[in-house]
C-alpha cells in the first residue's frame, strides 16, 4: 500500500460543501452518500446537488448506500432503491454498501448473506459494488475476511496507522476524530479516506457504474508474399521442450487466496485467469472453506 489517494466522503451533514476548496487542499476524490434505510427508504436530500458539484470540480465520485437490512429481501429492496438514484450518472468508484446499523446486527452468518445480496444485485445492475464497515464490526459481527476476499472494502479505523485486516482497499481513517491531520476539509469537519487502488481506470476499463467498456481491438491487414524458397527436406529436430508446470488443485489455489498469496478482489481476478485458473471454482472453494 506504497500508494494511496486523498479523499472525503460526504452526506447532508456537511450542507453546501465546497468540492473546490477540497479539491485545491488536495482531495482527488469524494464517496457521496446517496440515501439510506434507516428511516425508512429515503435519497440524501443533497446527494443530486453534491454529484454536480463534484463531478464540475474534477474529483472521482462514488456513492454509498447506509444500510438497515434485517434479512435478504429487505437487502433486495435496499439494492433497488439505490440502483434507482444512481441511474443516469457515472461513477468512477465503487458503490459502498454502508454496514453499521444497529438494525443489522442479526449473526455473522446472516450479516454476511444481507451483505452479498446487495453488492450481487448492485454488480448485476452493472455496478462495481463493495462494502463499508468498521473494526467491530468486521471481526464480530460479519465474516468480514470471507467478504473482503469477493468484494471491494472500504474500512473505517480512525487511527494513526492502518490494522492488518486483509482486503482493505479504502480505509477511512478519521472524521471528528482524526491522528492523521486537521479534521476539516474546506472548513468543514468530514470523514476523509485514502484509497490503495486506482478504482477509476478499473471500473471505466470494465464498462462499470455508467461508463462504457473500452475497445481494445484493432483491425490489422497483413498482406502475405508468395515464397520463392524450395521446400526443404525435413530434418530431426534437436530442439529441447521444456514442460509446463503442473497445475495446482482448486482446493491449493483457494487455500493461497485465502492466504493473500493472489492479492485482493479485482486483480485477484484477472491474476488466476491469466494462470489459467477457473475464477468461479477458485471462489466457491473459498468460500467452503471460510465456512468451515
């Protein structure tokens, strides 16, 4: 995590915020909260306001969602309704599912099931979906590694130094409360994050939250000269084939990425295929084996 970006992450609370200050003290992007459960299903009443702002000042966007699911279909529901206020916009990262709520707090194993049916339903609608939680709350009340090992983690400690939790992505390391620097932000006191993975050109490259998949391929015409060369006699050849290694089971490669040996969720990803490995095998024995 040699790398990080600044960022905030904004709801009502901070009023009329100005996204050009933040931008010129050095923020590059803003998690906008777009609406909740808590109070019955309900819009930010300034997320549409704080998207225009941020996207006029130039900073990445994404969203998330504050959750109050107590069961699947309630989680069903939520997902809905957020997939409806995003629609019509682009984000450059994730869709947060915030999960903290007291109303949540129903077992590590049904938490866990609440939370994969949101973020399923979000990435079937097209977006690229995580979850938000804190320290508490990952290790007690969620199965938070068998979740961070699927999903994008967005993890709340407000500390001076970052916890060894596998999986975090984006750590929200301060808001009232901050031992990294001035808790405010354009004036404001707001929660502020650093980023460890360049969500914009992933999801733009994906054709994820609104933006169109980006074409790769490219047209290219060869023209083939006919051969003035007299076929040969063929000869033995004393070239050397050296054998590819032999594969790993999916029971290993499983117990490797559980491990941390192929890093987090999307690159995990594309790092197995290119080995020539079946992602959704790897995955389903993973998930076995955070069971057990």
């Amino acid at each position: 995590m040699s790398t990080k970006t600044f960022g905030i992450d904004v709801s009502r609370w901070q009023g009329d915020f100005d996204f050009e200050k933040a931008k010129a003290e050095g923020v590059k992007f803003v998690i906008i909260k777009c609406g909740g459960a808590d109070a019955g299903i309900y819009k930010d009443i300034m997320f549409e306001t704080n998207y225009k702002k941020a996207k006029a000042a130039g900073l990445g966007v994404g969203v998330y969602f504050f959750g109050a699911a107590k069961n699947v279909n309630e989680a069903k529901t939520e997902a809905a309704s957020c997939a409806a206020f995003l629609q019509g916009k682009q984000y450059d990262y994730p869709v947060f599912y915030d999960v903290e709520a007291d109303s949540m707090n129903v077992g590590k194993d049904k938490l866990t099931e609440i939370v994969k049916t949101f973020c399923n339903y979000m990435e079937n609608a097209g977006y690229w979906c995580g979850f938000y939680t804190n320290y508490d709350w990952y290790l007690y009340k969620l199965n938070g590694a068998e979740l961070a090992a699927r999903y994008s983690l967005w993890f709340a400690y407000w500390g001076s130094e970052l916890p060894k939790i596998d999986g975090v992505q984006m750590w929200q390391f301060g808001g009232e409360t901050n031992f990294i620097r001035t808790n405010k932000v354009a004036g404001v006191v707001c929660d502020q994050d650093y980023c460890f993975v360049d969500y914009p050109s992933m999801i733009k490259s994906k054709g994820k939250n609104g933006y169109k998949k980006a074409s790769t391929t490219t047209t290219t015409t060869t023209t083939t000269k006919p051969s003035t060369t007299k076929p040969s006699a063929t000869k033995p050849s004393n070239t050397t084939t050296t054998a590819k290694p032999k594969k790993k089971s999916v029971d290993e490669i499983a117990r490797e990425v559980i491990a941390g040996k192929w890093g987090v969720y999307p690159q995990r990803k594309t790092l197995l295929e290119n080995a020539g490995y079946n992602y959704n095998e790897v995955q389903a024995r993973v998930d076995e084996l955070m069971k057990k």
